[in-house]
C-alpha cells in the first residue's frame, strides 16, 4: 500500500498520536503550530495556533473534547478541539517536556525541564472543568525531580500512579495520593525518548538512546522483554491486535548529513512481541523517526520524522497472514 504523506510542518515532527476511536491524527513538531488531520484520508482538519516555539508533547482526551500542549515557550495548553479555541494556558518556569490525561481525563500530567535556576517538576492538574480558571488555579499535586530530567512519562493503573522515564535511563513510578517515589529501577544506560502503553494498560514499551526498546509491567516495572537495534530508538508502539512492536529511531539529527539514507537506518522496524526477533522493515523517512503510533484498529500506523512528514502506512494482508515458526510441545 502507497502510505499517505500528510505535509503541514515546517520543521521536525515531535509527537503524534491518535484519539481513541481512531479518525483523527494529532501531530505536534518544532513549527509550534499542532495539526490535527483526518486519518483516513489525510486531510488536514486544523491548526491550533498559540504557541510561541517548539511544541514538545501533546495529548487527546478519551472523549475527543480537549487537547493538552506543551511547549518550549513555557507553556502547558489546553484547548477545544470543536472550535480549535485555546481554552486555557498555564504558564510554567522552564519548556513542558511531556503531557499526559488520565484515562478518565479528570486529570492530566505534565512536566518541566530543569533550565534557567528552575528544577525539573512534575505537576496534577484537575481537568474536570476547562476553561479560564485553570490558568491561575494551583496544580492538585506538584513535586521536584532532583536527580535527572523526565523525558517521558505514561500514567499507571487505575490513574493511582504516574510513570516517569528520566535522561539518565531510570524508571520511576510515583504515588499520586501521596507524590512519594513508589518504585525505582535502572534498566536503560542512557536517555528514554518515549513511552507507550498496551492497549489495555497493563504493559508499558520504551524507547531509549541506548539502541534498544523494552517492554514492562505497568503495575510491578517488572522488565518483561527487550528489543535490540544498532541505533537509538526514538519511539515504540504496541499492536492492538497482535503480538507487534514497532521501533523507529536513527542517529542524531546532527550527524544526519553525513550519511546516505541507507546507512542512517530510518526504517520503521517490526519486532514480534514474544520473541524479540525482527521480521520486517518499512522505509520512507528522509531523516530519523521521532514518533510511532498505531491505528486503534491495529490496520495500520503513522510515523513522525525529523523531515517534518507524517506517513500513515496502512498494511498489506501478507502482514496479518505473517505467523512465526515455532514448536508447540
């Protein structure tokens, strides 16, 4: 299948994600104006105009109403995604690095980057009702990071916990009743560029500079199984249907220039779940992958680049005819 070239950033994608029915694509890059398209065609639906500079992270509510930004303007946003209205603005000491709703959306989570004298902090805010109010009302929950960066973040079970992935490759999983370190475990050697959840929440994949992509246990940070590259992974995404991992990643932007498209290994890599083998390789990207996500059908995928393309690749049957060779006894 011919994948859908969706062209509307100027500069490198950040983050994309889907809503939970599956319809519309949301994409935020450097260009700090966050798109939002139809993902069945590829049509653009909007722009939400507001930020002033990079828009690190975004996020959409199970219900389709609101959007969450974050930005290097430091500035957390919130808007309407019916009029495209920037409902609120929370104004922070430092760039808001990751944005997260709960899955009831009665809360979101988003952190700052330790910059200028400011430490990095985490903060809970009450997003039961958006509207103006947000801006001056006090977070529910905020607390200092001391040791490292957040760089990542996805929230626990039953919205009781948060999981933050930090630069140093530390996974720390944190009360929300309390704002106490519940659990700590070290099993990257360098920065996690991104966290995913599973489809029902229980399992966690993350991706790291230390070339390899890890899958977790949502509630115990037990690590269950790791999936090896010969390059940083900048994002993995878990099939919602099928025992599918998907790795895009690359070498830094910076060294980008000095290598042909083939040696700079910009595939989208498919890994199966269970037995951590690679069986498959999609190219398309002109740069490295920043950002995976799954259609919530499982029947195809986007990727965000360092190109500033999103590509919406639907699969072929061959892909959900593939099965793996192995002995039952």
């Amino acid at each position: 299948m011919k994948p859908l070239m969706l062209q509307g950033h100027e500069r490198a994608i950040t983050q994309i994600k889907y809503n939970r029915e599956g319809d519309l694509l949301f994409s935020a890059a450097k260009d700090s104006k966050p798109n939002v398209w139809w993902s069945l065609n590829g049509e653009r639906l909007g722009t939400f105009n507001g930020h002033g500079g990079v828009v690190w992270c975004l996020d959409v509510d199970w219900q389709t109403i609101n959007l969450i930004t974050g930005g290097g303007d430091s500035s957390c946003r919130l808007w309407d995604l019916e009029t495209g209205k920037n409902i609120a603005t929370i104004k922070t000491n430092s760039s808001v690095r990751t944005c997260n709703f709960s899955f009831s959306a009665y809360q979101a989570a988003y952190t700052t980057d330790k910059a200028m004298g400011h430490p990095c902090e985490v903060f809970i805010i009450d997003t039961r009702t958006i509207d103006d109010s947000i801006s001056t009302q006090s977070p529910i929950l905020k607390w200092e990071i001391t040791d490292s960066k957040v760089t990542s973040m996805v929230w626990g079970t039953l919205d009781e916990t948060i999981i933050t992935g930090h630069e140093t490759g530390d996974l720390i999983q944190w009360d929300l009743r309390t704002g106490k370190k519940v659990h700590s475990i070290k099993e990257h050697t360098h920065q996690i560029n991104d966290m995913q959840l599973s489809r029902d929440g229980t399992m966690f994949i993350t991706a790291s500079k230390d070339q390899t992509a890890k899958l977790f246990d949502t509630s115990s940070l037990e690590l269950l199984k790791e999936y090896k590259t010969e390059r940083p992974v900048n994002s993995a995404a878990l099939s919602p249907i099928l025992d599918h991992v998907v790795l895009g990643g690359g070498q830094d932007a910076m060294e980008v220039t000095t290598t042909s498209t083939r040696q700079g290994k910009f595939d989208a890599r498919f890994f199966h779940l269970v037995f951590e083998e690679e069986f498959g390789r999609v190219k398309g990207h002109f740069g490295p992958i920043n950002s995976l996500a799954f259609h919530p059908d499982g029947k195809s995928y986007a990727s965000g680049g360092e190109d500033g393309y999103v590509r919406v690749q639907s699969f072929d049957q061959s892909y959900f005819d593939y099965t793996f060779d192995y002995n039952r006894d």
